[in-house]
C-alpha cells in the first residue's frame, strides 16, 4: 500500500517596500506555521507614513519573529515602529548590528526630532529616545552561523519541519549577514546586501552554496556592469592620485560618504596611502555619527571577520570631527579631506552644507564613492554638467557648479556579475529579486530568466502577496 506523502504548505510572500526601488526595505514570510519579517527599513526621500514600509498589510497578521539583515537605516530604521505594532514578535540580528542599530536609531530620533521643528505638526518624531531603549532591551543577538529557533533557543536541528534561521556573514559592513531559513525540508536564503569580493576593511561574503529552493536577492547594482579592468587596487591608487592632485590645485576634497561602512573603508584607505607613502599625512574631517561608528568598528576590530585588524581608525589618523553646529564655522580649508554624511547628500546633512560652500569653486573637488539614488542632491548633482545651475536644498537658492567632480568605485554592494554568478551556482527553484531600483531590477530578470530556464524568477509587486 502506497504511504500518503504529506502536502508542504505554501509559502507566502508579501514586498513589503512601497515601490520596486531601494527604500524602505520591508519583506513579509509565512512559512512552516510561522510569520516573519525580514528587515523594517525607513525611507531616506519620504517623511511621515510615507517613510514607513507598508505595516498596513500585515496589521491582522501577528507576526511571530523579526529578523534584520544589517544597520544601515534602509534596513533597520524603522524597526521601534514595528515593535509597537506587532508586540508579540521577537526581534533577532547579529551583535555587531544590535551595538550599531541601537546607536543609529537613537540618531534617527535626534534628527526626526528636527524635522518636527522644520515641518511642523505632531508626526515626528516616529519614535522616542525612551522607546528606542526599550525597543533595543529586547532585541535578541545571535552570533554567525548559528541556527537559532523562533523561540530564542538555540535549534538542535533534530525536527526537519521547524523553522531555524541562521545569519551568514554578507561582506557588507560590520554586522551584516544574509539570513538562512529552514522550514518544512525547504530553504529559503535572503541576501539582505551583500558584496562578494573584499573591502579595505570588510572581507567577502561567506554565502551557503548548498541547496536552496527559494533565493530572495538584492539587485543594487543591476543597472551598472563592472569594468572588466576594474580592481579594487587600482581605484584606491587612482583616488590618491585625485586627491594628489587636488591639493596641487589648492583646493579641498569632500567625499560624501554613509557613515555606517562607508566612512570607516574611507579612513582605512587614508591609512593605507599614508603607510605605502602614495599620501603624506593631511587633516581629515569626519562627522559626529560617523566617529560613534567609528569607535564601534575599532572595539571589534579583533571580534570580526575583517581587513587590517589591529588598526585601530581613530588612534591611527585622528581626525576632527564636525557637527551640526560646529560645521557653520568651520572654515574651507586647503589639502584637507571632509568624509561627512550622508552619502546621498540629503538636505541639512553635513555633506549637503559643506557641498554648498564649495560647489561653485573650481579649486575644491567633489569625490563620490559610491551608490546614489539619481534623484537625491548626490545624485542630481554627479549628474549635473560644469556651469549648470543646481538645488542641493529646496530651502536655498540654486548654484552654479564649477568645482571638479569624480566618480570612484568602491560600492559596498555586490556587482551584477557576481550576483549572477551566485545565482547560478545555486539555481534556486524560485529567485525573487529585490532592492533595486526599475532598470536594475529589469536586467537582473532578464538576465536570470535567459540563463536560469529552470528557475522562476519573480519580481514581487509591491502589497500584493503571492505563493512561493
């Protein structure tokens, strides 16, 4: 007699980022008899509501464990909002992210706090200093690698159809992992944002190659094919020759940078060009935010998985920090370098000021160093032509540009290439493709579906929920 072989329920999945784009990053899963939420990100161009991923859909939806991916505020900057929601959810990501996510959305509250003075009316802050600490009370840290159980506990793996969840280390920044769920004999892998080759400080992803039936992957960089010539190396000797040649110039550098990952590979490549003598030693600037960041990747300098170990970036080049006060009367100076947020140049940020001062200057230089959204100030302005008449601030008057710009590569963000690559290595049954913006996301689909005949590829609309 023929033995019944019990039905795998479905697994449902619900985009929970308003638009296909890079946003507030959001994702909803039901899979083996549980509910979960990978990421709660806030929006960097919108305000309100409309910064929030949509929690609307899943309000009659108890939902049992939050699971993020990493602290950049894409990600993570919404996530005491989701607390109060869902009351009931455990909320699990790696040390490093708790230690940096408690201090980001605690800057969060500073700057919404702000916002309420600009704008006017109730709505911010979202949340408060109080309810961040209570929020991050009971955040739960896992370590790499470690299969974890809804419940808190440490899974024995004993029970195939139980749901585990374990994070894998994504290269990003520090913290940053992909997230393994097993549920049912199936596997789903989130990539959260990953980069497959190594940093000046961040080591390549360490990515399952095993078996995978349903991969969630970003596409950041879908839209931009990496040069074949391209090498790490070689941009970090072209960016001191930039900056070189800057200074001849008599000018300074503003390097618009995140300051979550993106500062702290800035001021380890400043160290490296001053031990290989491509630099001598010049004053570099950072922001407030930037130098807490900082502080954190030299307390876990020796407690990660990362480049030059024992640098200790703040000891090591020392550099002054700015705020939002202190910026106003800081003078330009000459052959110095400002790395300050944010990275897309938002308006009132220390960027955007600095930025400014300095555009209409044909001795200063710009530097841009990685992704920008083309509609935010760092985007319209890498875009913009010498002598066009730009807005960085809709609350200032625009500006002539007439300052030397550059684009360097050194995106923290897998290329397509190697997106693909991993893709097809794993040949999923199913790839549902993520963060990333239209055009990114088009080629990404287009390019899986001709190479992967045999894998699904889907593109989720924003709110609709769909069967995996």
């Amino acid at each position: 007699m023929l033995k019944m072989r019990r039905r795998q329920a479905s697994v449902k999945f619900i985009n929970l980022t308003r638009c296909t784009e890079i946003g507030a990053n959001s994702y909803y899963i039901e899979a083996g008899g549980h509910r979960l939420v990978l990421d709660c990100g806030m929006h960097p161009k919108f305000e309100g509501e409309d910064a929030l991923p949509n929690f609307k859909l899943i309000a009659d939806r108890p939902v049992d464990a939050v699971l993020i991916s990493h602290s950049h505020q894409d990600h993570i900057g919404t996530l005491p909002v989701l607390m109060r929601r869902q009351p009931g959810a455990r909320v699990f990501m790696t040390e490093a992210t708790a230690e940096i996510g408690s201090a980001l959305l605690h800057n969060s509250v500073n700057v919404m706090t702000r916002q309420r003075e600009q704008l006017g009316g109730a709505l911010y802050p979202l949340f408060t200093h109080r309810e961040t600490d209570r929020a991050a009370d009971l955040w739960q840290p896992c370590p790499m690698r470690q299969r974890i159980a809804v419940s808190g506990e440490r899974a024995t793996g004993r029970d195939v159809n139980a749901l585990t969840f374990e994070f894998l280390d994504a290269g990003h920044v520090l913290g940053s992992g992909g997230i393994r769920v097993r549920a049912e004999g199936r596997t789903i892998f989130y990539t959260g944002d990953v980069n497959f080759d190594d940093q000046t400080i961040a080591q390549a992803a360490i990515f399952p190659e095993d078996k995978i039936d349903i991969l969630i992957m970003e596409c950041t960089r879908g839209d931009h094919a990496q040069p074949a010539t391209w090498t790490r190396a070689g941009e970090e000797r072209r960016l001191a020759e930039a900056i070189e040649e800057a200074f001849r110039r008599g000018g300074c550098v503003l390097i618009p940078v995140f300051a979550l990952g993106k500062t702290q590979e800035i001021l380890a490549m400043f160290y490296k060009f001053h031990r290989e003598r491509l630099l001598p030693d010049f004053p570099i600037y950072i922001g407030g935010l930037s130098s807490k960041m900082t502080e954190i990747y030299d307390r876990r300098a020796n407690m990660s998985r990362r480049q030059l170990p024992r640098l200790m970036l703040l000891n090591k080049l020392r550099p002054f920090v700015l705020n939002a006060k202190t910026i106003h009367g800081s003078p330009v100076r000459a052959r110095r370098v400002y790395a300050l947020s944010s990275g897309m140049m938002m308006p009132k940020t220390l960027s955007n000021i600095f930025a400014r001062r300095i555009i209409g200057n044909s001795r200063h230089s710009i530097f841009f160093v990685g992704y920008a959204d083309p509609e935010s100030p760092a985007g319209v302005l890498k875009n913009s032509q010498p002598g066009e008449e730009i807005s960085l601030d809709p609350d200032e008057p625009a500006q002539r540009v007439q300052c030397w710009m550059s684009q360097f590569q050194f995106s923290a963000h897998a290329s397509r290439e190697s997106l693909i690559a991993y893709a097809r290595k794993l040949s999923p049954k199913k790839i549902v493709l993520v963060h990333g913006d239209s055009l990114a996301v088009e080629w990404m689909r287009a390019t899986l579906a001709a190479e992967l005949p045999d894998s699904e590829v889907i593109v989720p609309t924003p709110g609709v929920e769909i069967e995996l």
